[in-house]
C-alpha cells in the first residue's frame, strides 16, 4: 500500500511541474524573412492570440513555414520595462508532435 502512495505521489508531481499550454494560437500567415548578411530565412509569423492580432518571429527553424492553423501555447517570458504600455514577450508554442518552438513577439495591432 505504502508503494502505491508512492506511485501516485510522484505521478502527481509530474504532472505538475508539466508546462501549461493554455493559450490559444490561431496562425494566420507565415512567411520567411531573411536576417542581414546571412542565407537563413527566419519563421515569421502572424497570429490571433487572446483576441490580439500579433506578429511572432522564430530564429530557431530556419528555412521552414510554420502552416496556417491553431496551436496551443503559454508565455515563456514577459518583461514589463515602463509600466503596462512596453513589453517583451516570447511565447512557447506546442506542435503536433508536441515539441516546442520559441517566438519573440515583434508586433501588436488591434
């Protein structure tokens, strides 16, 4: 008995320190953009997260097209320098296959 506490104690633990992916992505366009005087073409892509029309760019898949649809995703770091009116922020978003890729924020509209 005293095993299968154990057992349980340790699973719930797991799944606990598991990230969270609990926003909601839509991907509208993705493009690739050449960065200065390299050959890599860098993700870039545009998106609907909570409502916000942003522009999310990835430097760690190169040369690739992230494809149009909706991923799940939550915020890898989020730097408020001057208040509520600047940020930085780069969300983590969860493919598929369950691997992940970073995105720094770029741009906001409304």
């Amino acid at each position: 008995m005293k095993h299968l506490l154990v057992v349980l104690f340790l699973c719930s633990t797991l799944v606990a320190a598991a990230p969270e992916y609990n926003r909601n992505v839509h991907v509208n366009a993705s493009r690739m953009v050449l960065h200065g005087n390299s050959s890599a073409h860098y993700q870039n892509v545009d998106v609907v997260i909570d409502g916000k029309k942003c522009q999310l760019e990835s430097i760690e898949a190169t040369n690739t097209l992230l494809m149009p649809g909706d991923y799940k995703a939550r915020i890898n770091k989020d730097h408020r320098t001057s208040g509520d009116y600047d940020v930085w922020r780069v969300y983590e978003l969860q493919l598929p296959d369950k691997k992940v890729r970073h995105f720094v924020m770029v741009a906001i509209t409304e």
